[in-house]
C-alpha cells in the first residue's frame, strides 16, 4: 500500500505499528475472551445496556448521522450527549471519527479511502487502525473536513481528552460492579462495538445485496445491521448519505432510525431527511 501525503487522512496507511493501539486492542481483547468464565446475569444486562448507548446514540445516532451527515437537528445538549457517548466506544474523538467518515464517502473505494476493501480484507477491517500514523489528536489537521465541529470548543475538547469517559466509566464500572461486570460491560463491551463497527467498513463494501448502482462496493448486509443497530443497510446509505433512515423497507430493521423517529414525534428532533427506496436522486427529502 501506497503512504499517502502527511496530514491528508487521518490515518495514513504507512507500513508502520501503532503500538500504542495494538496493546489496549490486545488488552480488551483478552479481557473480552476471559469473559465468559466470569459470566453473571447483571453483568450481561450492564453490558447489553452500554452497547445499546454507545454504538446505538453514541456511534448510529452520534457520530454517524448526526455529526458526519447532518441528516437531523437535535438540541446541543442532546448532540453534546451523543458525542460523549460515542467516546466510550474507543474509536476516538467527534473530529477524528467524523473526518474519516467523510473522507470515506468523498472517496469510497478509491483512492484515498482511509478503510476500502480494495486495498485489502485485513485492511479494512482492522489494518487500518493497527498501522500508520494515527491522527486522533491533530484537531488542526482534521479541522479542513470537520469545520462545523472544529469550531465547537467543546468537540475540540472531546477530541483531544476523548479517553477520559470510557476510562472514568470504566474505573466505576470496575468499583461498583467488579471484576466480572468489568470484564463484560467494559472489555466485551467495547471489543464486541470495535468488530461491529469495523464489518460496517469490511463486510459491507464486501458481501451482501446492491440495491442502488452506485460507484463504491457498499452493500446492504442484514446481520451487519443487526449487531450495529441499522447501520448495515449500508448501499442504501451510499446512495442516500443524508438520509437519517437507512433501512429503507419494512424488512430492513433500522432501530436507529426508529429512535430518531420517537424523537422527532416528540418535538426533540426536527429537520429530519429521509430517502425512500424509489428515489432516483442522492439527495434525501425531509419527512412530511
């Protein structure tokens, strides 16, 4: 692979460890295998509920449609809520998280695509993350495709102490719950949310049905969508980026959507843009 230009993707795809990274993906991946040898009920329903808010408000609602797409207004409290959430994820920053997002869509699957399975399976998943320059911190750098955030001093703030929510929830976490609610609402937690996010950049530019042609390989992937709360409909999000649902049938179950839906129904989120499956154009349309 071909390094790209200093300061252009937020990770650049240098042939070189990051080593920092690999040791907290080593140590929440054993954490995530020792698990189940420490299994107990109240840990399982703490950790369902911390996935349910981190990758579901956090990444779907947060970062994803919110943050990167716009595709809804919520009040800024509620937007600053999800971004926190998004935090405890481990996959970084408002800044960094929205900037390679949006550097995915102005270039999927081509070059310059910070995570396409056209420079390999392994990459796109995980390669990416383990290897190059991470940029997570370089608030400045990032700001050319995150102006609407890097303005915010609070999402310069988050982005630059993004480890402090999920390492102050985890310390509590540990306190109160103990070794075994640690061990699932934390270390499964948080490795079960990494993989799940990362099909979303793998399996779904790689496997599943297309039902716009449009000219990246994003597919629609049902279990995909399963483990990330809709996000797996994934060509009808190509076709559509702007769209706040993504499953775009009865069939295709999108509970982020869903949650958006409530909260426009209850006057919290307004400006709300939705794409319908028969829409010959990229561009989403509000709800009526």
């Amino acid at each position: 692979m071909e390094s790209t230009a200093k300061g252009v993707t937020p990770i650049s795809k240098a042939r070189q460890w990051n080593w920092v990274t690999i040791l907290f993906l080593a140590v929440f991946h054993a954490g995530a295998l020792a698990a189940p040898f420490f299994f107990e009920w109240k840990s399982l329903a703490v950790m369902v509920l911390l996935y349910w808010i981190t990758i579901g408000w956090g990444i779907g609602m947060g970062y994803h449609r919110l943050h990167t797409h716009r595709s809804y207004i919520v009040p800024k409290w509620i937007e600053y809520l999800f971004a926190v959430c998004g935090t405890m994820t481990l996959e970084g920053g408002p800044i960094f998280w929205v900037a390679t997002h949006r550097i995915h869509h102005q270039k999927s699957d081509q070059e310059g695509d910070p995570h396409s399975p056209r420079d390999g399976k392994w990459w796109s998943h995980i390669g990416w993350i383990i290897f190059g320059e991470s940029k997570h911190n370089k608030t400045d750098e990032l700001a050319r495709y995150t102006p609407d955030l890097a303005k915010d001093p609070f999402y310069r703030w988050l982005n630059t102490w993004h480890f402090i929510p999920v390492t102050v929830s985890s310390l509590l976490i540990a306190y109160f719950g103990g070794w075994s609610m640690f061990l699932w609402a934390v270390c499964l937690r948080i490795t079960l949310g990494l993989h799940s996010t990362w099909l979303v950049n793998s399996a779904t530019h790689l496997w599943g049905r297309r039902r716009f042609d449009i000219r990246d390989d994003s597919r629609n992937s049902w279990w995909v969508a399963i483990l990330t709360f809709g996000e797996g409909w994934h060509n009808n999000h190509h076709a559509h980026p702007n769209s706040a649902r993504h499953g775009l049938t009865w069939l295709e179950v999108d509970m982020t959507w869903m949650q958006i839906r409530f909260l426009q129904l209850i006057g919290v989120a307004s400006k709300v843009k939705v794409a319908t499956v028969d829409m010959e154009s990229s561009l989403a349309r509000k709800v009526a």
